[in-house]
C-alpha cells in the first residue's frame, strides 16, 4: 500500500490544514480532524509498542525466581511491573483513536499483532537481565526519546511518563552488567556471553534500514517519526559503545570502527534475513512467547469474572438500598 | 462467560499539596473501586499522587475542536482584562 498524499490533499481541503498545523508544531489531539492514514498508522504503531512492552515481561519475568539476590529480585519485580504500566500508558492512548483495548489484546493473542522482533530471543543466563536492561531499554530509551516529540498528543505524553521509568531500567541493568563485568572470570564470560547474543538484536531494534523501510517517509512528514531508524541506530551505538569499553566488554563486530570525521561509531553490516524471520513468527521463541501470553489471559479470567460480578452485586445493592 | 470490556476511567493526579489535578491517562475497570486502585498501581507507582480522582469517560464533557474558535472568541478581544492595558504613572511601583 503506497499512500498517494497529492491525492489526499486533492479530495479534502481539511489535510491541507491539517498538515500545515503539524509544520507548525502543534500537536494533534483525539477530538481533532485527522487523515485516516495517520490515525490507521498510530494505531498500528502506538499498539506494537503497547504489544511489546507486554510481550516484554516474558523474558524478564522467566529470572525473577532465579535473581541471585533480594536486591535484585525487587529491582526485577518492580521493573517487570514497570513494563506492564508502560503497555497500558500506551494502549490508553491507542484507545483515544477510536480502537477498543479488547480487539487490541486479541490481535495479540490470536497472533495477528506485531511486537518488537527483539523480545522472541531467549534469556539464557542471569547476565540477560543485565544486558537486557542496558542494551535493549537503551535502545528503547533512544527511541522513546525522540517519540516523545510526536505530533499526536496522547502518545508523546505516555512516552515522556515512560522515559522517565525507563532510565532506572536502564541503570539497574548496567549495575549488574558492571558488577559481573569485574566479577570472576566465569561472571565476565557470561555477560561477554550475553553481550554477544543481544547486540545485534538490540541494533535491529530500530527496525528496517532508511532504505528498506516502507512507513517511513508518511510518519516522517506527519512527524509521527521525528528521526530516522537509521539515524537513532547510529546514536544508539554512539551513547553505548563507550559503556561497552568503561566495563571492559566487547561487541561482537569486526568492522566496528571510530570514525573522527563523522565523529560516529561506525558499525558492520545487519543481518537482515534473521530480522525479517523474526518478524514472520520464525524467532526462536516467538510460539512460546505467545503461548505464555495466552495463558496467562486465560488464567486471570477467573479473576475478570469476580471482579464484574463483584461490581454488579454492589451496583444491585445500592439499587435496591435506594 | 465471554471476556467483556470493562467500561473505561479518566485518571486525575494531584502531584503535591496544593497543586491542581491533571489528566494522567485512563484505565479500565469493573467498578469505581477497582478503578482507584488500578489508577493508584498505573499511574503512582512513584509517589507521583497524593490524590486520584477517577470518573467515567463517559461523564466527561469537552469542547470540539472544530468550534474552538467561535467558542473561546469572547475570551480574545478583551484586552482590558490584562493588567498591561493600564497606564500607570512614571516610577510608582504598583504591585
């Protein structure tokens, strides 16, 4: 599908205006005119991110019996908690587009939905937690950053709510990254382990190559997008690369190279093909993630059905009382 | 029984003592009760809130963007009710 913006424009004045407010930085609110295009693209950006903050609980919540300490436990805990805040900021916003929260959950469930490609990768050891919490909310914090300056209102509040939370995500992880960094040799090759398994899949993150990336140019001009995936890739690895090196940790990149000119870090080629088989379903743990998640909504429905029947006894009281 | 949606609550948050409530988002629930607590576990799980206040969606009425103009005209033109729109004599400090 190729939106055609001259045609738009032609058959309703209203996009003429509305794009003109959006070049003056004013930001879109629910009740305000939009384009379909642009209400249908947050919609299916703003319910992926919403989707993968959930789906990320997953593989955090798979080390919460196993962190080696209370302190890390309740950190663990409350970060997982955090995740399942940040989906509902998110879905909240989505739902002021016009969408209900319940279709959302079931393209999730019924697998329908997309969520970040990053979370379909296994945590394997402990030193996960720390790497996840360092590379891959890094990466979401860049990311969320500049979505912050979105031009639709609800999602540019819920990401400022969210930058906020994710910075103690992000140090929390680069504690235990540093901590086990400095540890024994076996605690330094696990999280050199660890580092070696997410780095790629943090950098495809930001998704498909400027070049290779069909909404982008319709979110750019609407600023739904402020930055290209391209160009928060590139500060991704600018802000990290020296974390790497203050720990004393590597990047499984031979082309990885300092370049004075541009003064960015230079990086080797994506492998796009493992990227493009995640995204299809093929991850190595994209049928358990779901399977996770459809239990777990199929567990809690006890507890939706107690609570609707608890309010209808006392909404039948309170009739009758009056 | 289905899996139904539970109607949706605006959340209010008051930051501190004497500071306004502001919107913070919305969140689903049965009953106002549960509302309040999903809103305390949502939105102030840092001490963001000293009080919360939830109200049905669809209680709330709003201004229409389209008639914004029309609607909030009287309050434009009226540049008397701003204190610049009074001379005052040369080096008398009035406030």
């Amino acid at each position: 599908m190729t939106p055609n913006p001259a045609l738009d424009a032609g058959e309703d004045p209203r996009v003429a205006a509305f794009e003109a407010r959006i070049a003056a930085g004013e930001s879109i609110e629910p009740k305000d005119w939009m384009p379909e295009r642009y209400r249908k693209q947050l919609i299916r950006m703003m319910s992926q991110h919403a989707h993968s903050e959930v789906v990320g609980m997953l593989p955090e919540g798979n080390w919460i019996t196993r962190a080696p300490s209370l302190r890390r436990k309740m950190s663990l805990i409350a970060k997982v908690q955090d995740e399942g805040g940040h989906g509902l900021y998110i879905y909240c916003g989505t739902e002021t587009l016009g969408v209900d929260r319940q279709e959302l959950v079931e393209q999730l469930l019924n697998g329908t939905a997309k969520y970040s490609s990053i979370f379909n990768y296994p945590t394997l050891s402990w030193a996960d937690m720390g790497v996840i919490g360092w590379l891959v909310d890094g990466a979401a914090i860049v990311n969320q950053t500049i979505l912050a300056k979105t031009s639709y209102g609800p999602y540019a509040r819920a990401m400022i709510r969210i930058c906020k939370e994710e910075n103690f995500h992000k140090r929390q992880g680069y504690e235990i990254v540093a901590t086990l960094a400095k540890g024994t040799p076996a605690q330094k090759a696990m999280v050199q382990d660890a580092v070696n398994r997410w780095w790629w899949p943090s950098l495809m993150m930001f998704g498909p190559s400027d070049t290779d990336s069909p909404n982008s140019g319709e979110l750019l001009r609407w600023k739904v997008k402020r930055k290209t995936n391209d160009e928060l890739r590139q500060r991704f690895v600018n802000l990290t690369i020296p974390q790497v090196q203050a720990v004393g940790l590597t990047v499984p990149d031979p082309d990885l190279r300092y370049d004075a000119a541009t003064e960015n870090w230079l990086f080797g080629p994506i492998d796009w093909a493992e990227f493009n088989e995640v995204i299809r379903g093929n991850g190595p743990c994209n049928k358990e993630r779901l399977a996770a998640r459809r239990e777990a909504h199929e567990a809690g429905q006890w507890v939706r059905e107690a609570a609707t029947a608890y309010a209808a006894k006392h909404e039948r009281r309170s009739t009758e009382a009056a | 029984m289905s899996d139904s949606q539970w109607p949706l609550w605006e959340v209010f948050t008051q930051g501190d003592h004497g500071e306004p409530f502001e919107h913070a988002g919305s969140v689903h629930a049965a009953d106002a009760e549960q509302a309040m607590q999903n809103a305390r576990d949502v939105y102030a799980r840092r001490g963001e809130a000293i009080n919360l206040w939830v109200v049905p969606s669809t209680a709330i009425v709003a201004s229409a963007p389209s008639d914004a103009g029309p609607f909030f005209d009287p309050g434009n033109d009226k540049a008397y009710r701003h204190p610049q729109f009074y001379k005052v004599p040369k080096g008398v400090k009035v406030f």
